[in-house]
C-alpha cells in the first residue's frame, strides 16, 4: 500500500511533466496502471473543460448568426458549422496539424500591462494549443446547431409576451430568448459535453505528437497494452475514469438544469439521467 | 502509367503532375476510399444486427438477457468509443488464438501469459505465419469491422429501444386483447411501428458512423488517413516524384471527400424522412 503511495507522488501529475521522468517499462503494477492513467485524464479534463466553456459562448454566436436574416451573417456560421458538423474530428485534427506546420515561425509581443507574453506560432503545433482550438471549433459547430434549433423552437407567444413588456434587443435576448433557449437544449448540450469529453481521447493518436510521453488516459492506457500485450487491464480502467467522469457531468449539468426549469409546474420538469440521454451528436 | 511517365525527371507541369497522381501508390491510395464505402456498407447492417440483438435483449423477461442487454447498451454512453476501438481488435485476436491454442496445441503446457509475453504455438497464430498479404489484410479488416459493429451496435440498440419504448403502449394492449402471443405481438404490432421512431435516430447514426471510418487508421489499416499521411510527407530527392509537405493538401482532400458524403447522405436521409413521415400523425406528416 505504502509503495502506492510512493507510485502516486511519483506519477500523479506525469502527465504534466512533474515527478518521476522514465516511464515504468517491466514489472508494471495495477497501481502504477491506475495512477498513470489517471493522471493522463488530466489532460481529457483539460481540452474538454476549456473547449466546452470557450464553445458555449461562440456557438451562441454563431445560433444567433445562423438564425440572422441577413445572408451576410448567417451564410459563414451556416458554413462553419457544416464544415465543423460534415467532417471527422479525427481528419479536422490531421488537418489543423498539418496546416498548422506549414506556418512560419513567428512570434508576437502581447503587452499586458504588467506583464509582456510572446505567444510563437509554434505553439499551434503543441497538443496544448492546437487541438485546444480545433476541440474548441468543432463542440462550437456541434454546440451552434443545437443552440439554432432550441432558438427557433422558442415559443413565438414568448416573443410577443416580451413584446408586449416592451423589451427590445439585448434586454429582450438577454432576459427572455436565451433563457428558454437554454432550457431547451439543455439535454442535447449535455449529451454534446459527454461527447466532448469522450472526444478528446483522440487528440494523441491524430497529428499532435504527445511530447516527453505526455500524453492523455488513453495515451498511458495503449502504452501499458503494447508493454504488457494485456488489453484486459488498461482499457477498462480507462472505462472506469470515463464513467465517473460522465456521472459527474451528467450531476453538474443535471444541476443547471434544475436551476433552468425553476419556473416550471414540478411536472412539466425534466430531470437529466444516465440512462436517459438520447445518444444523437 | 502514361509512356511518357518512364523517367520522371524530365517532366514538368501538367505532365508532371498527371505521372504523379498515377503511380502505383496513389491508386492504392484511391484503392482505399473503396475500402471505406466498404466498411460503411458491411458495418451498418452488422451494427443493425449487433443493436436489434441488444434492444431486444434489454427488453427480455430473463433477467440474465436483460442485464447482459442493458449493461450493452448502457456502457457506450460512459466509455469514449475509442477505448473500444484500440480494446476489441487486440482483445478478440488473444481470445480466437488463445482458443486455437487450447485444441490445436493442447499437449503444450507452457502458460500462455508469460509476464509481459503472450505466447501460443505457431500453429495457433492468427493468422498464421505462412499465410500471404492478403490474408493478413483480410484479417485485420475483419477485426475492424467487428470492432465498429460492436461499438454501433451499441448506439443502434439505444435508439432501437428507445424506438420500441416510444411505440404507444395501446398498440401492444390491443395486440394482447386480440389473443396475440408475446412474439406475434413483437413480430406484428412492435417491429413494423418503431421504425418511424427510429429514424431519427438511426440518420444520426449513419453520419456518426460516416465520421467514424477514419478511426480504422488506429486499427492498423492502410485506410486513407495512412496513405494521406504517406504520400503527403515530404518526399526528398531519392524519390522519383519529389516534392515539399503536402500533407494539408492531402487531409483537405479527405476533408472535401467527408464533407460531400456526409452532404450527399443527409440530403437522401431527408428525402426518406420525408417520404416516411407522409400520413403519419405528426407534425412532419400533416404538413404535407
């Protein structure tokens, strides 16, 4: 037990580059599968959480935009989500790589006030970056669809009743649109945030090389199966991360969702649960 | 492939570039975009089966069936399909020459798990040594393809139940008041009425399962993500056809291929949606 311990400090943040620097390579324990697995979640966590905050407010862009009468507006988020929506992740990655490559090395000076940042070019070609942003483009598109068709199933007496309050633009989005939106698409956002998680074990097998073998679960857990040629360890602790990950989103989304159908009569609410949630991307 | 292709030195231009896209490589590349309409056309009807199979099951009065079908059915949403991608080819080539191993070869008594080693007799490889290219190709293709009927079948089978669950409850009432038994009533009344409510459902699968072909990359298969990468790379003098990274060339052509199957599908899926919708008591349906 004490030697889990020891395991644990040694590769609990492996992933991120602290502690033990050689991988185990013979004699690999149960321990040492669950913690360098583990700490390869860190990075699933990592691409989805900030893919998903940064997706939210861009596909409530590109909803709006997509619903806008002016062609001007609507025709590229049309675009964008179509060529987000039509395409696999897996080639989208491949392809942001490689064009990523083929930009020259440049660096810029961001003044910050108190502090100067150069951000290099370079760094689109690091996993931490690059697939950052096409995780983030491509949960917007997933995300911008499901808001557009919650934004047209907005009931029209909801429109007129703010009409009637006299709300016009921001107010009337803000306080009247975007609310029921929400609720509307609540469940199939959900259902786009579990995809997004499970999405980002993809990331290490496309173009972005897993620098110094950090890598995310699903990169630790295939390294132990080439090691050990024993699939039968590795993949299902991975199943087991990803479920307890998914139980939570579905608790923390159940909990926003709880909070959006406040106003509702008790039986006209719908709870979100895990084996409820319809499976269509 | 042209006379004039003989020594690629001396071309230039057009003509270059039609010897180029002509080599022998490059029809192998073109070779396996055949070979993902394949996958797509062998993987959604065995998904189909895999799904029916898990629904059906879920529904069963054995509760054995029943758990064994919704433990199917349930574990895709909590487990990325990828995991399963890189578990199930590996897992079920162990299982079959683990298997080949215990008849074929059953006065070795060494122990198959050796440490890190997994070692069965030869004449239990899979496939076996001797075998030609084509067997091997064969065989890991068949791996695939079980591998993604595995995991859509999954996805079909919640739609599947979901569709049978959405069936009115009525229907199944007045099957049993007409003295229907449970599988005439499942052959009669269920089957033929959940397929308007799996339609939705299963286009979504379709297109999931349209992104999901370049994943047979991750399974060994020289797919079109594996030629795309190798004829993109940059190609130095020794190479009869030299020239810079063109790797994102190559992936946009991929992103284009993608992009009109997946457009071409969804307008055929709304034209059928459509069609089906024709007198039912929807929305869809009365509208037109």
């Amino acid at each position: 037990m004490s030697s889990c311990f020891q395991t644990l400090s040694d590769y609990g943040l492996r992933s991120i580059g602290y502690g033990e620097r050689l991988l185990p390579k013979t004699d690999i324990t149960l321990c040492e599968q669950f913690v360098l697995i583990g700490s390869g979640m860190i990075w699933n966590i990592y691409f989805a959480v900030l893919a998903l905050l940064l997706g939210f407010f861009f596909a409530t862009v590109l909803a709006l935009g997509k619903n806008s009468n002016l062609t001007l507006f609507s025709a590229p988020c049309r675009l964008f989500i179509f060529i987000f929506r039509g395409s696999p992740l897996f080639i989208q990655f491949f392809f942001a790589y490689d064009l990523f490559v083929l930009l020259p090395r440049l660096g810029f000076d961001i003044d910050l006030g108190f502090l100067v940042v150069t951000v290099e070019t370079r760094w689109l070609t690091k996993a931490w970056l690059g697939a950052l942003i096409v995780l983030f483009f491509n949960t917007s598109a997933y995300a911008g669809e499901i808001f557009y068709g919650a934004l047209l199933a907005v009931p029209s007496q909801d429109l007129e009743s703010a009409d009637a309050f006299g709300f016009t633009g921001i107010k009337k989005f803000r306080r009247i649109i975007w609310p029921t939106m929400l609720r509307l698409a609540w469940p199939s956002y959900t259902n786009e945030a579990i995809f997004m998680f499970h999405a980002t074990t993809l990331v290490f097998f496309t173009g972005f090389p897993a620098w110094q073998q950090k890598g995310d679960a699903i990169y630790y857990a295939s390294y132990f199966a080439d090691k050990t040629f024993n699939p039968f360890v590795p993949y299902p602790i991975v199943g087991f991360y990803f479920i307890l990950l998914t139980l939570l989103i579905i608790g923390f989304f159940g909990l926003i969702n709880r909070r959006l159908n406040k106003h509702l009569p008790t039986n006209e609410r719908k709870r979100l649960r895990f084996n409820k949630y319809n499976l269509i991307r | 492939m042209f006379s004039y292709c003989v020594d690629p030195k001396t071309l230039e231009g057009l003509m270059w570039l039609s010897c180029y896209v002509t080599t022998a490589k490059h029809m192998s590349f073109y070779f396996s975009f055949l070979v993902v309409m394949g996958l797509l056309s062998l993987a959604a009807p065995l998904a189909m089966a895999f799904g029916f199979a898990g629904a059906t099951a879920s529904r069963s009065t054995f509760r054995i069936i029943r758990s064994l079908g919704k433990g199917y059915l349930a574990m895709i949403r909590g487990i990325p399909d990828i995991v399963f991608f890189l578990f199930i080819p590996i897992a079920l080539d162990q299982a079959f020459e683990y298997l080949r191993h215990k008849v074929l070869c059953s006065d070795v008594t060494e122990p198959i798990r050796q440490g890190n080693d997994f070692v069965v007799c030869t004449a239990a490889k899979l496939p076996l040594n001797t075998a030609s290219e084509w067997v091997h190709d064969i065989y890991g293709f068949s791996l695939a393809l079980l591998a993604f009927g595995f995991v859509f079948g999954a996805f079909a089978g919640n739609v599947l139940s979901g569709a049978m669950a959405a069936v009115p409850k009525s229907q199944i009432e007045t099957g049993e008041a007409y003295g229907f038994s449970q599988s005439q009533i499942f052959r009669r009344i269920l089957i033929p009425q959940m397929w308007i409510y799996a339609l939705p459902g299963l286009s979504n699968l379709w297109m999931i399962l349209i992104k999901a072909t370049p994943l047979l990359f991750l399974l060994g298969i020289e797919d079109i993500v594996y030629w795309a990468k190798e004829l993109g790379g940059i190609k130095t003098g020794v190479y009869e056809y030299p020239h810079p990274d063109w790797r994102a060339w190559y992936f946009g052509v991929l992103m284009i291929f993608y992009l009109s199957l997946t457009y071409l599908s969804q307008s055929v899926l709304d034209k059928i949606s459509a069609r089906l919708s024709q007198g039912q008591a929807t929305m869809a349906g009365k509208a037109g």
